[in-house]
C-alpha cells in the first residue's frame, strides 16, 4: 500500500521563508553582560546564564518567546524578567500546582534581592485553572502577558485548562504569551503548534492549521502505525549535506534545525554544563510462586487474581506494572454492568459534546447546560436523551462509589529497593505508585515524600541534605525540584516516555551537582518494564531530533536486562485477549 505524503502547502512555504538566525558565542556573552547589567539590582550578585540572556533579548525584539529549555535552565527567573521585559501590567504566570507556593513565595523573594522584577506577578496553576469555578478566571483578570512555566501542559487541546487559554488568545490576539518547557514536543510536534502560534504568531514555524500540523505530525512522530505520512514535501528542510539516517530521520533533524533557528525560538545549548556523567543501570529481581501464577493468569487469561476480566490492552499492562511489584487494586465490591455502562455511555456522550464546543470546557459544564435545559447536539452513539444519559448515570453513581483497595501478595520488590537503600544511603528511590511508597516507607523508616512533595510531617524533600536515602513519588517531585545534594536514584516501574525521563534525571543531574557521576538504576521486575525502557529511549530520541533538545537519557550509558528466562512476569502479553466463551 502506498503511503500518503505530506504536501507542499503555502503554510510549509511560509514556513521555509522565514528569515534564521544563529547565536554565536560573541554574540552571546554580548547579551550575558549587557542584560545582566540592565535588570540587575544595585545590591545584586548574579549573572544570567547564557540561554536566559539569548531568550530575554529575542522576547524583546519579538514580543513573545518559544523556549525548549532544558531543566536547569533557570527558567522561572527568565520568566519574572520577562513579564519586566515585555511591559506587563498583568502578567500571568501558570505553572504546575505543587510549584504556586514556591514560584510565588521563596523564588520571588530571592531573586528580588539580585534582578529587578515585576513586583508580585499573579500565579496560577493549572490544575486550578481547569476547574469549573475558574472558567472566567482569565476574563476577570485581564492578563495582558501570559508566561507559561512547563508549558507541555497546555498540549491536550481537549482538557479544559487548554481550551481557556485557546479561547482567552483568540478573544485577547494583543496578549503577549511566553512558553518555556524543558520538554516543550512532549510526545508529537502538533503539541507545539498552538503555542508556537500565541508566541509567534505569523513567525511560527508550524503550521497554522490543526490538520496540517497533524500531517506533519504523522510524517516525524514515532508510530508504528503503517498508514503514517511519508515526509514529502519535508524535504523542504532537509539540511544540506545532511545524507545520515532513514528519510524520517533527515526530516526530524531538518524540522529541528528549522525550528531552533526561528527567531523568538530559544533552546538550551547542545550541552548544558553539567560535568557529571549518567549511568543507567540494572536492578533485576524475580518475583514469588504465587506472582508468577498471577501472572499466568494475566497473560492467558487478562484475568486479575480476583477473577475481573479486562478488555483492554492498557489495562492488562497496567495490571502487569503493579503485579510485579508485589499487590494489585481491586474496586471492592466491583461495579454492576449497569453501573459500567451508564458511565461509558455519559463518557462518550460529554466527550461528543466537548470536542464541538467553543464555550463549554468541562464535565461540569456540560451537566449544568444539560440541566438547564440548554440546546446541545443529540448523542451520536444512544437513542437516549443527553438528560436520559445523565440521569441514569447519576443514578448510578449514587448506588455504587469506587473502593480501591490494595492486596499485597509479596514482597520481594519491596525487599530489592530497601536492599538497594542500604547499598546506596544517600539516593532517591523514585515511585510511580503512592501505596508502593508508602510500604516501603514503612519497611525502611525512610521519609516518603509524595503529596506536594511533602512527607508525613509537611517537610519539602528540598530541605534533605542528601546524607540518608529517601522516597519520593515521581508524579509529585520531578518536575520544579532542586534535588542536586542527591547523586543517586532508583526508579521503580519505569514509563516509557521520554519527556518523564528527562525530567526525572534532571532532578539531580543538574547545575550545582558536584558528583563525577549521577547513577539512575532501574528496577526490573516484568517484560512491561524492559519494554518500558525500551519506548524511552525511542521517545528520547524523537524529542532530540525533533527540537534539538539535550535528552540527558540518550547520555547516559544505559543497561537493560537481557532475560531469557520463560517465567510468566517475563513473557510477551498475549494480543488476543478473552474469547466470549472465558
């Protein structure tokens, strides 16, 4: 079957005529000196790094600004200064929740003392801005510049903090909008055209449209999906003399080099001075008789140990992740088939509704205009009404409320990890899943830092000296914390995403560590966790071909299990599932 190709559109000419620019070092240590000496106090003693120089300058000159830049970087003084820089009397900065309190608070406090910032920007989180309470939040506050810390959280065009900002720049086209990520293409370059179109407007180097961007999408994301574009007209980008490597290769390292010499496009440099090095190591470990039994059942049968039957692909990979370090949820008493059925039906029928809307941006939303009665489309999968669907769900959901509840079966994952705590007492041992952390704290009498990266008494995992191994929950802490007094890491229940990984390492791995070296050791316990690591890498090398993005990963020096032993945690999961009769 012969592959569609990516066209030659006017975007992609537009695109391809956009005047470049190249930072040399003179040009840049220029910048260091001149703007350090511009927004710097009397009193102050800091330099600007060199990135933070470049950024500030073309922000000026552009009046927005698209930074890919790395963890480390210095990006919430960049992002002070530049509400400064851009003549804000309303700035907004959104960031993640856990970082509100600290972004606000002691950072704005410091760097006061050293740079002359706006006085007190208003920030936001996220999270917060998604509820339904703040779906005029931006109205009311009339931000004229809006700065987006680990602006990757603005990718999901369908989540209702997304479609707020969308719909407040189309409303508002004279705000000026900054986004900086250290992992800005989180998973596909259409993540970035959106914001790449508020920063830049008709500088953008993307496409304008969503469809476009989607092809171009389909011709350099990873996908195993054989109906993918081929590069086509991509060719277009293809820097000269560059012969290395697959068509999509080329097109990947073409779409970079475009991207990163866009003006008001300001990335980390190719390395980002730290001196230690990364290994990536090894912890295997074998789980028990009655493990492997589970997981018997698992692959054969997609059946848990309590007997529920999955469906889906996900879920049995899912299933597999928690199996193998020793428990497993249940929903005790599971739903009724009436129970799942109102939900998936309502679930699908908001999903219809949301992705149609300008105005409603949320489930809530879509129940209120439901109960008032409001005109929204019929569903497009029910004979039932949409307030027959939210009744009967609503229904529903007052006769059952989900219990999870863990059941431990062992603990041999648990014993590896305080294993490795004693053999490493000054590490990290990063946890995916909350209950695991919390098991292990109790095994260890080690602290577990998780909810807002607290522990049990509402100490920040920041204020460790690094001398003892402590927990930390990945979700909580790997994105906003200064972590470099620690050297060491353990990772349990690694994710195959590169963008995670970058943020992780970059914990520890990052300006002001003074170890030669930075250990991440990984805890392989399945077949999902090795091919786990293998989708990281393979994430990790999109996101360095396609934005030209330093993946501290693909530096380091990366071990991964080879096993061949044919135990059921090992094997393959089966691709065919429950056959009607099981």
């Amino acid at each position: 079957m012969r592959v569609p190709e990516v066209q030659r559109s006017r975007e992609l000419v537009r695109i391809a005529g956009l005047p470049r620019r190249r930072w040399t070092d003179e040009q840049t240590q220029a910048a260091v000196a001149a703007l350090t000496a511009e927004y710097r106090t009397a009193s102050g003693t800091q330099t600007l790094f060199p990135v933070q120089a470049r950024a500030l300058w073309e922000a000026r000159h552009i009046g927005g600004l698209l930074g890919p830049i790395s963890v480390g970087g210095g990006k919430t003084l960049l992002l002070f200064l530049l509400a400064r820089a851009l003549g804000a009397k309303r700035p907004l900065i959104l960031t993640l929740a856990e970082l509100v309190e600290k972004t606000e608070g002691r950072e704005w406090a410091l760097y006061a003392q050293h740079w002359q910032i706006h006085p007190k920007p208003y920030v936001l989180s996220y999270q917060a801005l998604g509820r339904v309470k703040a779906a005029s939040r931006l109205e009311h506050y009339l931000p004229d510049v809006i700065l987006c810390d680990e602006a990757h959280r603005l990718k999901n065009l369908k989540a209702a903090c997304t479609r707020r900002v969308v719909r407040y720049m189309q409303e508002h086209p004279g705000t000026r909008f900054v986004a900086v990520s250290g992992t800005l293409i989180s998973s596909s370059v259409a993540d970035l055209a959106h914001l790449a179109r508020f920063a830049l407007r008709d500088g953008s180097p993307l496409p304008a449209s969503a469809a476009e961007a989607s092809e171009w999408a389909m011709a350099l994301d990873v996908t195993r999906d054989e109906t993918a574009m081929g590069v086509g007209a991509l060719r277009e980008f293809f820097v000269p003399g560059d012969d290395v490597g697959t068509l999509q290769d080329r097109a990947r390292r073409g779409f970079a080099d475009r991207l990163l010499s866009t003006y008001g496009v300001v990335g980390s440099d190719a390395t980002d001075g730290v001196g230690a090095s990364i290994r990536c190591g090894a912890v295997r470990y074998d789980v028990g008789e009655k493990t492997e039994e589970h997981f018997r059942r698992l692959r054969e049968e997609w059946t848990t140990p309590d007997g529920w039957v999955h469906t889906r692909t996900l879920d049995v990979w899912q299933r597999a992740r928690e199996l193998a370090l020793g428990f497993h949820n249940v929903w005790d008493p599971r739903p009724s088939p009436e129970w799942l059925r109102a939900r998936s039906e309502y679930a699908g029928y908001v999903r219809q509704v949301l992705s149609g809307s300008r105005t409603l941006d949320s489930e809530l939303m879509v129940r209120d205009a439901i109960l008032a009665g409001a005109r929204l489309p019929e569903p497009l999968w029910s004979q039932l009404s949409p307030m027959d669907l939210l009744r009967r769900w609503q229904a529903q959901a007052e006769i059952y409320k989900p219990n999870v509840v863990e059941i431990w079966h062992e603990s041999n994952a648990l014993e590896a990890c305080a294993a490795w705590m004693k053999s490493h007492p000054h590490g990290i041992v990063w946890v995916e899943q909350p209950v695991f952390g919390c098991a292990l704290a109790r095994m260890t009498g080690a602290p577990f830092y998780w909810n807002k990266g607290l522990d049990y008494e509402g100490r920040p995992i920041e204020a460790e000296s690094g001398k003892r191994a402590v927990i930390a929950s990945r979700a909580s802490n790997d994105t906003g914390r200064n972590l470099q007094q620690f050297s060491q890491n353990l990772v349990t229940c690694p994710i195959g995403n590169g963008r995670i990984w970058q943020q992780l390492i970059g914990r520890t791995h990052r300006t002001g560590q003074h170890a030669d070296e930075v250990t991440i050791d990984v805890l392989y316990g399945c077949s999902e966790h090795v091919s786990s690591m293998e989708r990281a890498l393979e994430s990790a090398t999109f996101l360095r071909d396609t934005a030209r993005e330093p993946q501290k990963l693909l530096l380091a020096d990366v071990s991964i299990p080879v096993v061949l032993s044919t135990s059921p945690q090992w094997q393959a999961q089966s691709k065919i599932g429950p056959t009607k009769e099981d």
